[in-house]
C-alpha cells in the first residue's frame, strides 16, 4: 500500500476520534467527498460505531470537490478527498 493511501486512512481514523464527543452529544456526524474512497469510508464508519455505539457517521460520495465543498459551507463534519487539495 502506498504512503498516500495510509495517510488518508490515518487522517480519518484521527478526524473520527476527535468528532466522538458530537456523536454523544446527539449529533450524526457526515462524511461526504471522493468516489473512489466511499467504501472504505463507510466501512471504517461501520467498524468505528461497532466499537463506539454512541457514533452515527453517514458516509456519502459524490466526488472530492463536492466533499471538499461541503466541508466549506459547512454541511459536512469530514471530507474525503482522493486528490491533491
């Protein structure tokens, strides 16, 4: 796997842990970016609420630029981007 990839997954794993105190306070946490990562994202959600059942996270696609746009105007918590930003 190359360094790229596990940084992604690092970043994510990072970001999910910080947004824990949202999930249990009630507030569902949205994931939204790159197509080409929206399994995994969702699959690291999946394993993540297993683990931590306080946690909704809502994993969605649609592209980096949509996620990265979202995550400007504020209406996602994390953005997945498979692109240079």
């Amino acid at each position: 796997m190359n360094t790229s990839k596990w940084i992604v997954r690092i970043m994510l794993v990072a970001a999910l842990g910080m947004l824990v105190p949202l999930a249990i306070a009630g507030k569902n946490i949205t994931v939204k970016g790159s197509d080409t990562i929206v399994v995994m994202g969702q699959k690291w959600a999946e394993v993540y609420m297993q683990k931590h059942p306080e946690a909704a996270i809502q994993v969605t696609g649609g592209g980096s630029g949509v996620g990265i746009a979202a995550l400007i105007n504020g209406t996602t918590d994390i953005a997945n981007a498979s692109r240079k930003i």
